[in-house]
C-alpha cells in the first residue's frame, strides 16, 4: 500500500498530512489533480464490480458484503 500511494503522491494525486493525534499515522488527502480523476476512476470500479458481480443475487451481494466486513472489523481488532 505504501509504494501505491507514494506514487499516487509522486504524481501529484495525493499528498500527506501528520496526524496531530498519532505521530505513527499519515493523513491521506486527494489534491485537485486527484479529485478531478475520481468519477473516470469509478466509473472504471463501477464496470469491473458489474461484470464479477454479473449474475449474483442482491441477497447474495448483500450477504457477501455483510461477511466481508465482519472479516475486516475481525482483522482490525486483532491487529490493536
């Protein structure tokens, strides 16, 4: 994650802020540049998540999401 966004940062989409809070933590923030490319970089999201979800149920999409956020809270706390 870090070599993602120190390109995104190189290339001026992001830049990063200490958290005053927790001198460990970066604040991430798109710059201009970086907004601009967000509705073309959704847009793109939008078509691969239609076509990998393409014939799953919204029940079963919903369910799947569901799971998948209990697995991240699960990792979260585990890594506290």
């Amino acid at each position: 994650m870090t070599g993602l966004i120190d390109r995104m940062e190189r290339d001026g989409f992001v830049c990063r802020s200490p958290d005053p809070t927790d001198r460990r933590v970066q604040i991430i923030f798109l710059t201009d540049n970086g907004k601009k490319c967000g509705a073309p970089v959704m847009n793109v999201v939008d078509n691969v998540l239609s076509d990998i979800f393409s014939g799953v149920s919204e029940k079963d999409f919903a369910q799947t999401q569901a799971l998948l956020k209990q697995v991240l809270a699960n990792a979260q706390e585990d890594s506290k």
